[in-house]
C-alpha cells in the first residue's frame, strides 16, 4: 500500500519554514526520507526506525508517529538548495530495505 | 567513499528490442536494489538482492525482465523485449544498515 504524501507541492520564500507528511493505511515499521532534483537520483536525508524517534540534520528533521502510522519532514528556514521532490519510503515488516515510496511532494524555494 | 555506479546512463532503443543495464554498488553493501521510476512518481522496487540471493522479486515482471548478482557485487538488469511502458529510470540501491543509496540511474526510452 503506498504511502500518501501531503502537501503535493509546496512554494516557499528563503527562510520560511515547511512540513511533509507521509501517512500510511498499514503499520510503519522503517520510514526514509529523500530528496530527488530534476533529472538526478534520490539523496538519502534519514531513517527513522522506532516509533517517536526523531532525527535532525542541519536544519532538517522529521518524526515518526508509530501510533498515527505517520511521519512528518521538517524544513526550517529553507534555502534555495532544498528545492527538490521529496519522497518518503516506507518500509515492510520482516523487510525494512524494501521501499515502498510515496507519490512524492514538489519543493520550490524562491530568493 | 565511492558512490554506487551505473551504466549506460543513457539509452534509446526500438521496441521489442532487448537492452541490459549495470549495477555496481558501494563497497560491502550486501543489499542490493533495482527500482523503476516513472517520470512523476516514486521509485518502485523491481527486485533486491541479499548478497547473490533473491530476497524479493514480487513485483519484477519476469516474462520480460531478469536480473542476477552472480558473486554478489554487481548487478545487472535485462529487458527482453522492450515495450514502450517500459520507458523510465532505473535506479540501482544498495545498503548495509541505516540507509539506502541510490545511484544515478539509466534513462532508459522506448521507441
């Protein structure tokens, strides 16, 4: 079952904050998280792996809500470099390598 | 660190012709991926590797599709034949723990 991205496309201004969500109708047991520019491939930004757990890099972070089988991406004070589309992954029980990857949500950051 | 390599990453060909595609992923990763990413959509997985076994191929379409991991390094992906809807990236993957990296894919178009 994949997992439902929202917003689909987010525009921001330099500096402003946004949120992802990735929801998913069935237990999550691994969520990761990725960026993908226009014509390259997906880049690695997290894992969470426990439910609660929440992760931070910079100024990105996310949680995992193992409860609501949802997880959330935080970017704070965006940068011109975070434009991209943003995909979750969400792993299957028994087998958290296999990604199932949501639709994904368009990121445009604006000077 | 190297990261894990792909080739061609380029290729046009006819349908109903054959094509194959290399993998050769990040050193002592024993988990291996191949996805397909449709223009507009996530990653879906095709077929991962543990070592030079299959782990899971439930969404690999095997009347036309085939992959091996002979000594469990690299990899490659055939298509044979081709049809048009097979015209999308794929991606290679590989993992040991605590992340899947993706290399920089083959754009593969049917004509």
């Amino acid at each position: 079952q994949q997992p439902v991205q929202s917003p689909q496309a987010v525009i921001l201004r330099e500096g402003e904050d946004a949120v992802i969500n990735c929801s998913s109708s069935k237990a999550l047991y691994s969520v990761h998280w990725y960026r993908q520019k226009h014509g390259e491939a997906p880049v690695f930004l997290m894992i969470l792996l426990k439910g609660g757990e929440q992760k931070g890099h910079e100024k990105i972070s996310a949680s995992f809500n193992e409860k609501k089988q949802q997880s959330s991406l935080y970017l704070t004070a965006s940068q011109l470099s975070y434009s991209g589309t943003y995909f979750c992954g969400t792993g299957t029980e028994g087998n958290t390598g296999k990604l199932i990857f949501g639709q994904g949500t368009t990121l445009q950051v604006k000077p | 660190e190297a990261g894990v390599a792909q080739s061609p990453r380029y290729k046009i060909i006819e349908k109903r012709q054959s094509v194959a595609f290399w993998c050769n992923p990040i050193s002592g990763h024993a988990t291996l991926y191949w996805y397909q990413q449709i223009l507009g959509q996530g990653p879906k997985l095709l077929i991962q590797f543990q070592n030079n076994g299959v782990v899971d191929d439930s969404q690999l379409p095997k009347d036309r599709f085939s992959a091996e991991r002979l000594k469990g390094v690299d990899s490659t992906l055939k298509i044979q034949p081709a049809k048009l809807e097979d015209s999308a990236v794929y991606l290679c993957a590989s993992s040991l723990v605590g992340g899947t990296y993706f290399g920089p894919g083959t754009r593969l178009t049917v004509l």
